[in-house]
C-alpha cells in the first residue's frame, strides 16, 4: 500500500479510536477523499479485515486505486454514500459491518483545484460538484435559479444574513452577462455585502451554500444514517466529522432520537425493553486540539460524534438510484 499526497486526515487518532478497530473486522469510510482514514484504518484491521471505501468524486477513486493496488482488503466503490445500503447489497459476501466512517464536507484536494470551483481564493470554473459526471454545475443552478428559492438557499444553507441583497445581485447580474467563473461570484457576492467580516472571506458562506445545495449534502446525510444504523453490527461504531454546524445539527439530533427511549407518559407503567434504542451515543462531541489546528487549519471547525450500536432491531427504508 502506497502513500497519497500530502492530505492531513482530521481528527485522524480520535476518529480510529472511535471506530474500536479490531483485527478482521468489516468496516466502511464512506467519505473516501484522499485516503487518508482509510490507510490507517488498514493498517489496525490485520490481514483478514475489510473495507469497503465509497467516494462520489472518480478522481478521489482513481488516486485510491493506485494507493490500494493489489490490496485485496479494500472494495472502492464509486457512488455517493446515500446508495450505502443499495451498495453493500451488490457484495452479497458482506454479512455485517463493525464501524463506519462519516467525513463530511468537502476535501482539501477538491478545494485546492481551481478547476473544480470549490474554492473563492482561486479563480476557476463555477462548478463544485462532487461528481462531475451528473447534475448540474453551480453556474448551470446559478443560471436558472428563482431569486426567491436562492435567499432561501443562501440562508439556509450559508446562514447568510445578507441572503438578500446577494441573491439579488446574482439576479441582476446573470441578466447582463454570464456567472462562470469562482472569481466572478467571489467578486460580485463581496461588492453586495455592505459589512464584512475582517475573520472571514465575504464569499464564505454562500460558496457553502452553493456548494450543499449543488451537491444535495444534507439530504444524503439524512438519508445515509438511518442506512449506517440499519448495517452496523450489535457493538458496531458509527463516527462522524462534521465541519459546519448544519452537518452537526443534523448528525447530532439524530443520535440523540435513535438513543433516547420513546416512554409513555411517567404514569404509565413501562417494561424493561421500552428502554431499549437502536444507538448508544458515546461521549460528548470531540474536538481537535490546539496542536492539531496549528498544523492543520483545515481541522479548527470540525467536530467528531460518536454512537453504538445496540441489539434493538431497527430497519431503514431508502430508495437508491
């Protein structure tokens, strides 16, 4: 197994810590990226354990399949993570999974190429999806878009206060020229702010909101969660890193409805089993270090949770494409 890159994984020793690796176990990184979970997830699973990586983005596939060459071990799968049940099903050999790994958000490589239009610190096409080889661009989306359904957008996913004066903007502008490049929106997204923050790009936040609703971001984790449950096997971990508060909202909400009992009113007398719940959340949220962000400014928002599964059966229904 070779090396990847110069990609410093966050929360590298928490997340595997969390995973309670074991040797032959079955694990799953569903946020593939760079690799650099999964090598270490490799190297604490021994010769008889397996991983079946997932990543949306063929590029984060092609790196990988260099970097796993002739390692038997490891399934790369090219599908985003919302098709996780519907994939395992195609490995009729996988009989149970003992952690799975949630990265979320997006990648340094894929915000360190321009050409991915990712990133507002470089000029680059409007483009920002995940997988380059379906849906539409951001400037495509960009194009189209309602000017009501953008401040929503915008405020919503960017929690933009000036969602407004933004979208209004963008409206205005595409009705004389096209919006096609990051440098472009980062200049226009600037000039409508009328206060800017001196700690962040004026752009920040609706790159990001551009950027989720393009690739559809939470409503894959809503929709992979219930599957990660379903899949775990009794004691298995689920852990995830979320790096905005949307992406931990969710994570965090979810956890605590599927290990919370749902009790009857305190009168009613209750059995020993309506305490039972599909997860255990563990602990509370961990965050990096000051060591570790003064290496990798990349880590200073990301937040890791971790839950377990219990013996409760618990089923989740999902369409797959």
């Amino acid at each position: 197994m070779s090396s990847v890159d110069t990609h410093i994984p966050v929360l590298e020793r928490e997340a595997l810590d969390a995973l309670n690796l074991r040797e032959g176990g079955v694990y799953a990184d569903l946020t593939l990226g760079r690799a650099g979970h999964a090598q270490a997830i490799c190297q604490r699973i021994g010769s008889e354990g397996r991983l079946y990586a997932f990543d949306r983005d063929r590029a984060a596939i092609d790196a990988a399949e260099a970097v796993f060459k002739g390692d038997t071990r490891v399934t790369l799968i090219h599908r985003d993570f919302a098709q996780f049940k519907y994939a395992l099903s195609l490995h009729p050999d996988v009989t149970h999974i003992d952690g799975v790994l949630l990265d979320l958000g997006v990648s340094s490589p894929q915000l360190d190429n321009a050409e991915r239009g990712f990133s507002f610190q470089r000029d680059g096409d409007l483009d920002m999806r995940m997988d380059t080889s379906q849906g539409e661009s951001a400037a495509q989306w960009l194009a189209r878009v309602d000017e009501a359904d953008l401040v929503k957008v915008l405020f919503e996913f960017g929690e933009e206060r000036f969602a407004r004066r933004i979208a209004r903007a963008i409206v205005v502008e595409r009705e004389v020229t096209s919006i096609n490049s990051t440098l472009q929106l980062a200049a226009l997204v600037a000039k409508a702010i009328p206060k800017k923050d001196k700690n962040k790009h004026p752009a920040t936040r609706t790159f990001q909101a551009i950027r989720i609703k393009v690739n559809q971001e939470l409503d894959q984790i809503s929709s992979v969660l219930p599957q990660i449950v379903e899949k775990l096997s009794e004691g298995g971990r689920l852990v995830v890193i979320s790096f905005h508060s949307l992406e931990d909202r969710l994570v965090k909400r979810f956890i605590r409805d599927l290990s919370t009992p749902n009790l009857p009113p305190r009168h009613i007398p209750v059995s020993e089993e309506a305490y039972q719940t599909p997860l255990k959340a563990l602990g509370r949220a961990i965050k990096p270090s000051a060591d570790e962000v003064s290496k990798n400014p990349r880590a200073r928002s990301s937040v890791l949770r971790v839950a377990q599964r219990t013996s409760l059966p618990y089923s989740a229904e999902v369409s797959h494409a």
